[in-house]
C-alpha cells in the first residue's frame, strides 16, 4: 500500500517537473511561442497595410501612364502648379496652422 502512495507520489512529481520543463525551461516555452505569435501577427498587420499602400500606387501609376488630367490633378495639388492665365489661391485652416506650430 505504501509502495504505490510512494510511486504515485513519484509519478506525479515526475510529470509536474515534466511539465515545467516544457512550459518554461525548454528552449521553445510558452513565453517565446507566445512572442512569436505576438510578433507575427503584428508583421501580418503590416504586410496588408503595405499591400493596400501597393494597390494604392498601381492605381495611381496606371493612371498616370494612360490619363494626361491626372498629371494635372497632381501637378496641381502636389506640386502647386498653375496654368499661364491662372491665379491660384490656398486658403490655410487657422487650426492647422495653429497644430503645426505646437
């Protein structure tokens, strides 16, 4: 009767140090599997942002090779170009202003 408390005892003991050399001393613990998910998921939340950016840029590339008024519309609004009989006024929100010098 003795015999088996002693080997039960053992037994448990054996797996419960099994199971913490497993979940924490083992060179893939919980800890690092925990990380490498943590840090994959946020490189997959990056990588969809950079390939909606992509799509973003292909659009506007395809437009600027076929369409001359998209050239306009960017040398307009990007570059603050004008036509040669044109007045171009800006207007500057008196808040944005005020942010940028914050």
């Amino acid at each position: 009767m003795k015999v088996k408390l002693k080997q039960g005892l053992l037994l448990k003991v054996v797996l419960l140090g099994c199971l913490i050399w497993v979940l924490l001393l083992d060179s893939y613990t919980v800890i690092d599997l925990y990380r490498s998910k943590s840090r994959h998921d946020h490189l997959q939340e990056r990588i969809e942002v950079y390939e909606a950016e992509n799509v973003k840029l292909t659009e506007t590339n395809k437009k600027l090779k076929t369409d001359p008024e998209a050239w306009e519309k960017i040398a307009r609004e990007k570059l603050g170009m004008q036509k040669k009989d044109e007045n171009v006024y800006r207007f500057i929100d008196k808040n944005k202003a005020e942010n940028k010098s914050e």
